[in-house]
C-alpha cells in the first residue's frame, strides 16, 4: 500500500483521515502545519500527499508549490472547506490532482 502524508491543522480531522488511512492497509505521515509538513517530506517518502489549504501560518498552495519544485511526483490531494473556484483552480496550477 501507499506511504501518505497527511498536512491538516485540525487534529480531530487529522486523527479521524489518517485513521481511515491506516485502516485501509495504508502508513500514514502526520503534519499539523504546512511547517511541519515540509519537514516531514524531506526527510520521509510519501507516495501520495494530502493537504488542507486553509491553514494558520503557510496555506497548502506554499506546500503544493514547493514540493513540487523539488521534484515531488506523486499524487497531490487537496482538502478545503474553501468552495472558491478560483483557488481549486490555483491548486490545480500548482500541480495538485
């Protein structure tokens, strides 16, 4: 199964998706801040990265954007409450999925 870093500044959320993550056969990676996530990711292997945009400090647009400046090849799923157009449509520039 796949290696998923999950960036989300909820910790009920975060706990309750990696939760469901695990239970699926899957390891997952946690970051509570955008921060934390980047340093995750250098230091670990993910196949698959999920984001929260809405977060205090750096949005998921600064995680997306970098890590795919470093060369980041795996799926990039965003998470928002954000219903904007315009900002799925950033992502998507960005290099989400």
């Amino acid at each position: 199964m796949a290696t998923i870093l999950l960036v989300e500044d909820d910790q009920d959320l975060r706990f309750s998706v990696a939760t469901t993550l695990r239970r699926e056969g899957h390891d997952t990676l946690e970051a509570g801040s955008v921060r934390e996530g980047l340093k995750v990711y250098q230091q670990q292997h993910a196949d698959l990265i999920i984001t929260d945009l809405r977060m205090p400090g750096d949005d998921g647009l600064v995680l997306i954007k970098a890590v795919r400046e470093e060369g980041f090849t795996g799926g990039l799923l965003v998470m928002t409450s954000d219903d904007s157009v315009a900002t799925a449509v950033e992502a998507m520039k960005l290099g989400a999925d």
